[in-house]
C-alpha cells in the first residue's frame, strides 16, 4: 500500500510540475539568412502560458494542446503574435510573416520570416509576449547577424530595443 501510495503522490507531482512552472519566459531567435535573404525567426513559448494569452485575447477558451480546429488555432496564434511583436530593419518597419507553430511537450515553436533582407545593419524589436498575462514575464531575443551573436532581454518595464551590428 505504502509504495502505492509512493507512486500516486509521484505521478501527481510530475504531471503537476509538466503544466506549472515557476518562472514565466519565452525566447525569441532572430537569424538574418543572407544566401536567402530573408530574417528567420522562431518563437519557443510555454503552451500553457500562450494558451492565457490567447484566452485574453479572444475571449473564450482555446486548447493550444488538443486544438478542435488546428487551422483557426494558427491564425489565433499568428494574430496574437503580430499585435505583440514588431521588427523594423535600418529603421523602418518590416511584415513579420508567420508561417506556422508546432507544439511539442511544454512549448509551441512559432515560426516567422521577414522577406528580401539583403543585409541590415541595425534592429529594432518590441516583444510584448505574454506581458499582459504575467508580471514577471521576461522575452529572452537573441539575433545573428553577418556572423555576430547579440542578446536582449524584455519585461514588463522594458519591452523594446534596438542592435547595431
């Protein structure tokens, strides 16, 4: 009985611990792709953490998990990342194209690209992911750029920077 009782309480505990975290943060990588000219970027968020945001946003509940509608899913997500994300290049304000997101174990992958960038030398990024949602958010960005790897760090008080490269 007592290891029976063992095994429940570890269940418990590593399905609780699968759905709830103790920090709440994305991370963002931005590659400048110049053989195809175009800005690469993928999104990793917690599912259940996107899952609040999308909430909020539209109202009703969305099953980011087991979605009924997979199709309506990837434009929910693709109209919530375009009203909390915004890329200019050289100063001037870029289409941020998404091309669709995966889910896989706690995170969805969101997949973005920004068409015919020859070369840019300076970027300006606002990410306001999920900070409507959490206090102590944090949008982790990393962006490669002519061999150079540089990083920035969003809350909620800081959710817009730029790079010179």
């Amino acid at each position: 009985m007592k290891v029976f009782l063992s095994a429940v309480i570890l269940i418990f505990v590593l399905s609780a611990a699968s759905f709830d975290h103790p920090f709440h943060v994305s991370v963002c990588e931005i590659n400048h792709n110049a053989e195809k000219q175009r800005v690469e970027i993928i999104h990793k968020i917690f599912w259940d953490d996107l899952e609040a945001g999308l909430n909020k946003m539209t109202g009703k509940f969305i099953n980011v998990s087991s979605p009924d509608d997979p199709e309506e899913l990837q434009k929910i997500i693709s109209e919530y990342i375009s009203k909390h994300v915004s890329i200019s290049l050289d100063g001037k304000k870029r289409e941020v194209i998404f091309i669709g997101s995966e889910l896989e174990e706690d995170a969805v992958w969101c997949y973005l690209e920004i068409e015919n960038i020859a070369a840019f030398q300076s970027i300006e990024i606002q990410n306001g992911i999920l900070m409507e949602i959490f206090d102590d958010q944090m949008n982790l960005i990393h962006v490669e750029n002519k061999g150079k790897l540089k990083s920035l760090r969003f809350n909620k008080r800081k959710f817009a920077d730029s790079l010179t490269f």
